[in-house]
C-alpha cells in the first residue's frame, strides 16, 4: 500500500478526524481520534488514527498514564518527532489545567473533610510524572484563601523550604495550611521524609498559631491523610 493511500485524506469521511469533528461535534470523536488531531499526521507506515491507536495502546488506553509521557518518551514512537510530542505534552496539560480550574471559586471551597482536598489537588497531581509540592491557606472557617505551588522535583522527592511556607501563610493571615504532593510512582506510602517534614511543619505553624489541618499524599486515583491515619 503506497503511502498515498494511508493518508487520512483517502479515508472515509466519517473516518476522517477532523471532518468528524465539524460535522458530529466534539463527543463523537475517540480517544485515538481526538489525539491524532493533535499529532496532524503519522508516518510512511501509519496514518495519524492509527499511529494514535499504538500511542494509546502502549500506554494502557489510560489517558492518565499518556500524560506522564515525557517529550523524549513521545519521540520513541516512529512518526511522532519533537514538534508532534511537543504538541501532545501541551494538550495534556492544557486538559489538566482546564481540570483544575473547575475549582477556580477555591476562595469560597469549604474544606471539612480530606476528601475535600483530594478533590482540589487530584486534577492537578494524578498524571504528572514528576513530584509537586502544593499548599493550600484556610481561614478560620477553613476556607481557602489561596493555594500555591511551593517546589517542582523529580521523580521521587521535591525541596521544601519550611520557612518559606511559614512566611506564605503569614503573608496571608492563614489560619491553616494543607501539604499535598504527589508520588508519581503511585505508592502512596509516606516516606521517613515526608513524616519527618509533616512533623517539623505542625511544630512550626504551632509557634505561629496556625493549623496544620492535613498532609495529602496524591496517588493515580486515591490518596493518603496523615489526618485520617492520626498522624497530625
């Protein structure tokens, strides 16, 4: 078969992506179709709904797990280049981000139990492939006030600085803080310096008069409370 013929051009148009998009909406496109849209086009061998296809089949047909594709990782794929894998990482974390700010009215979120914080963190931590330290600041009424990134590591620890953590919450009259990061590796088991960190945070927001409410420990698709685990 010439390369002529795989093109999505030659397909039927209910076959072709884009076509399919204009013509049926959004939702009637597949997962394989929606990200050969964003890779353009396949190779000599493929064309993009099939290349897309073997994408999403390595990585599980799990759209959390392609989002944890790295750039480099991408390019392994024949016929994904860096400009395609650039694009793909982009749509991932635009899809991600698009998540996490359905709780842009997080000023007025009430956090009552760690479910609730789950909630908050989840959309931004459950397919990273690296770890993120995150704070959230509450009011008397544990209301948030604002919630901030604090460190970017690698895959299996970030650098957290306490006093700069103390500082943000006096900065923003915080009566309570919340610790949430991820374990990229799923595991959600804290570590000796997570309960190391955990424990020298409540000590020091404790002079401070502020609460240490939680520490979260984001996984895939559940988590780890050192306040429901009476560790706080």
């Amino acid at each position: 078969m010439s390369p002529q013929s795989l093109s999505i051009k030659n397909l039927s148009e209910d076959d072709r992506p884009r076509e399919k998009l204009l013509t049926k909406g959004v939702a009637a496109l597949s997962n394989a179709e929606l990200l050969a849209i964003i890779l353009g086009s396949g190779s000599r061998d493929e064309n993009a709904v099939e290349l897309a296809r073997r994408i999403l089949l390595q990585a599980g047909n799990d759209l959390a797990k392609l989002g944890k594709l790295t750039v480099a990782e991408l390019k392994k794929y024949k016929g994904v280049g860096k400009v395609k894998a650039v694009g793909v990482v982009a749509a991932m974390e635009l899809g991600r981000r698009r998540t996490g700010e359905k709780d842009t009215t997080v000023e007025k979120k009430h956090i009552l139990v760690s479910k609730d914080i789950f909630f908050v963190f989840h959309p931004l931590l459950c397919d990273l492939p690296h770890e993120e330290f995150w704070l959230l600041f509450l009011n008397t009424a544990n209301r948030i006030i604002d919630k901030q990134r604090l460190s970017v590591g690698g895959l299996t620890e970030t650098s957290v600085d306490v006093r700069v953590i103390m500082k943000m919450a006096v900065d923003r009259l915080a009566s309570g803080i919340v610790l949430c990061h991820n374990h990229p590796s799923g595991n959600m088991t804290p570590g000796i310096h997570d309960i190391q960190l955990t424990r020298k945070i409540k000590e020091c927001a404790q002079l401070l008069d502020i609460k240490l409410v939680d520490h979260l420990i984001i996984g895939d698709n559940d988590f780890y409370s050192f306040a429901d685990e009476g560790r706080i």
